[in-house]
C-alpha cells in the first residue's frame, strides 16, 4: 500500500460531519458497490462489494492539490459548489481492507 492516496473533494456546509475532519488524522473510509471496478490500489473491488481503506488526512483548501482535485472532480460535484468553498481531503493509505479484515489483492 506504500505510495497509494485517494483524494475527495467536499463541498461545504453541504457535508455534515466534516467539522471533526482534522489533518493528520487517522480515517476510515468505506466504499460500496464499485460495479466490478478496479480500485485505487490496483486491487479488484472484494466481495460484497465493500472496501476499507485506513490512512491520515492532508486537507487543501486551496493550492495545487485543490485545484487538481478540482480539475478531475465530476461535473455535477462541481455544481453543488459552484462558488469553490468545499475543500480536498488527500488521504495516504497505510492498508485497505475487505470486511473480514484481509488485505486487498
């Protein structure tokens, strides 16, 4: 998992329970139905469909990083922030999980 991050962009005041979301932090995010995609570490999505991946928080309100988060987000995201006061929240990934616990392959 050495090198992997994900990155999300949230729109503020839109996301609730983002004022706890604090940078160098320790974060758990799940992920469901992929639809039989492969997943940010190059792994395929695992059964039920459900991934775990456990890092630490950078948060970008502006800069480069935002900006590029920015630039690759879908455009209907970018819709519900249409005056940019959401921000970009790079995790690095330390292990990704299935349900049971087992690393992803």
């Amino acid at each position: 998992m050495t090198g992997i991050a994900l990155a999300l962009a949230l729109a503020a005041p839109a996301h609730t329970g983002t004022s706890t979301l604090q940078p160098d932090k320790l974060i758990i995010l799940s992920t469901t139905d992929m639809k039989g995609k492969t997943l940010p570490c190059g792994c395929h999505v695992p059964k039920g469909g459900i991934a775990r991946f456990y890092g630490t928080t950078t948060i970008h309100r502006s800069g480069p990083i935002y900006d590029e988060v920015w630039k690759r987000l879908v455009q209907p995201e970018k819709d519900r922030d249409p005056d940019r006061k959401g921000f970009a929240v790079l995790i690095k990934v330390d292990r990704a999980e299935d349900l049971d616990g087992q690393p992803l392959t």
